[in-house]
C-alpha cells in the first residue's frame, strides 16, 4: 500500500468533506449573499492544477478520482451560487415594483409622527428617539472601540455586517476623549455593557502629557487596563498606536511607550503605520466562506482592528488628505 497517496487521498477528503454541507445550506439560502465567487473560482483552479499535474505524471490512481469528485462537488456550488445570484435579482425587482406600487403620502407620515408624539408627550426630536431606542438594544458580552475623534466615524455596524462578525460590536468613542479621563468613561458608559473584548486607541488628546509627565501617561493606561480586566477579567485587549503621518517626536515616543505597555500588560498591539498596506478584501472572502460554512470561530481584536482602520485610513483620513493638498 502507498502510504503517501492514501495520505493525500485523506486530505482531500477532509478539504472536501465540507463541500456538499456548503451546498446544502447555500441551496436553501436561495441566496448569493455571503458566498464569493471568486473564492470558488479560486478552489477550482486548486483542484484543476493538481489534477493536471496527476495526469501528466502518469498517476491514475484512487487519488485522482477523490479530485474528480471534489472538483464535481466545488462545480455544484458554483451552479448553485448563479441560481442564488438569479433568485437575489427576481426578489430585488419585485422589492422595487413593491415600493413603487405603495405609495404613501407625505401627509400620512407626518401624522404618524404627530401620533407618536402626541401618544408618548414626547418633545425631542424624532432622530432622538431612534438613537434611544438603539442604544436599548445593546446587548451584553460584545467588542467595544473605544478611541477618540477619527474612531467616532468609523461606521462599524456597517462594517460588522460586511465580514460577518458573530458577534456584536460597538463603537464608545468620544471625541476629545483623553487618558486622564478614560477610566471614569469606561466605567460609566463601557463597563455596563461586559465586553469580552475592547479595542482601545487613545492618546491623541495627550501629547502634551507624554512631552511633560511619561510615567503619567503609563499610569493611566495601566489603571484603564487593570479597570478593564476587574470588570471583566477574561476580557481581550488590544491597544493601537497614534498615527503620526508628520514623524513628530512626541507621537513617536508616545507609541514606543504604548508598545511598551502592550508588551507588559500581555496584549496584542497595532501599529497604524501598516495602516496604508492593509487591503482586507482577502480577509472579508475567507469571512464569508467561514460564515456560509456555520464555522463560529471569534476573530482575533488585530484582525478587528486590522478591519476597521484600513477604512479608516483608505475612506476618512486619506481622503481628507487629499482635500486639503488640494
């Protein structure tokens, strides 16, 4: 017996195994979201290179026929994603035939509201109420961002959803938020909510206090971990650096002391000068084949924070650069 070819037979059966599953499940989706094309485009060309190096090495064996029968199985889900990609098509023009047919007036409307307010005597403003009703449904044991003014616009809802994340993330930023006072913020509006794991990138409001008083600065962001780790004890941290596109020297030192701290305190540290070589697009296909497989592994906070500060950099602070060389 050739113990190498049954070995390879074995991790093909292994790569394969979860195929007709993926199948199966994106079959009674009956849609294409969260399959990727490309990435089954990419498994296909893997089978027919390795088929093609089998047969031009003469070698006609069991192993082949296991690459046939992936290859078949990988071909069906391709079938399978054009059907979900027709089914998403006919239920979008029918959604927009919908909304065309139901036509509702802007009179209507504004009664309702009139309604709403009159029922609840309620005197702020409609965009209020929403942002209330929001914040009730934060739900326990998420991933928090906790920044100041460039992490207040990071969309990470939005961003959440795009690579599936199986678990809720929230965005506690504030602008001007500073270290001295990032331990009071967490307790009254972080703490609450139990996170499991927190993103923390602060120290741009501190330049002044890393130039005067460093063992200062390191207080602080040691009592805000220690805080953090007593109200949760097994909860993630990661602590990102400040960008500094100008090399100052006060912003270089302030994240050689951040480094220093991560490395002490155990946790993971991001470096945003890699910010500009980040293109995640790999990350969101190998998201959404682990999301259409049912695989509920939680993603590490770097490759969290590697998400959302690549569309930082590439969609609020490059932009604005541009607008101001302008």
């Amino acid at each position: 017996m050739n113990f190498s070819q049954l070995f390879e037979a074995l991790m093909l059966i292994c790569f394969g195994f979860s195929w007709p599953l993926n199948v199966r499940k994106a079959y009674k989706a009956r849609s294409a979201k969260g399959m990727s094309l490309s990435f089954i485009i990419l498994i296909i060309t893997g089978y027919v290179a390795g088929i093609t190096a089998k047969i031009m090495n003469g070698q006609f064996n069991y192993v082949l026929a296991v690459y046939f029968l992936n290859l078949g199985i990988v071909m069906v889900n391709m079938l399978v994603y054009f059907r979900n990609k027709s089914l998403d098509l006919k239920a979008k023009n029918t959604n927009e035939k919908n909304v065309i047919d139901k036509k509702i007036s802007i009179n209507e409307i504004k009664n309702n509201v009139e309604k709403e307010e009159t029922m609840y005597n309620y005197t702020n403003s409609l965009d209020e109420l929403i942002n209330r009703e929001v914040k009730g449904l934060e739900k326990k044991n998420g991933v928090i961002l906790m920044g100041g003014g460039i992490d207040k616009a990071i969309p990470v809802t939005q961003l959440a959803g795009e690579y599936n994340f199986n678990f809720e993330l929230y965005n506690k930023s504030k602008s001007e938020l500073t270290l001295a006072a990032a331990k009071e913020y967490f307790e009254s509006t972080v703490a609450p909510l139990a996170p499991e794991g927190i993103i923390l990138h602060l120290g741009e409001n501190d330049e002044n206090l890393i130039k005067t008083n460093p063992s200062a600065f390191d207080s602080y962001y040691i009592m805000l971990i220690e805080t953090i780790k007593s109200n949760h004890k097994n909860c993630r941290v990661a602590l990102v650096s400040v960008d500094n596109p100008d090399n100052n020297k006060n912003i270089s030192l302030m994240n050689a002391h951040i480094k220093a701290i991560a490395e002490s305190e155990k946790v993971p540290f991001i470096n945003l000068e890699n910010a500009k070589l980040w293109h995640p697009e790999s990350t969101k296909a190998a998201c959404n084949f682990a999301h259409s497989m049912g695989l509920k592994v939680r993603k590490s906070l770097s490759d969290v924070a590697e998400i959302l500060y690549s569309y930082a950099f590439h969609n609020l602070v490059k932009p604005a650069s541009k607008v101001l060389a302008g």
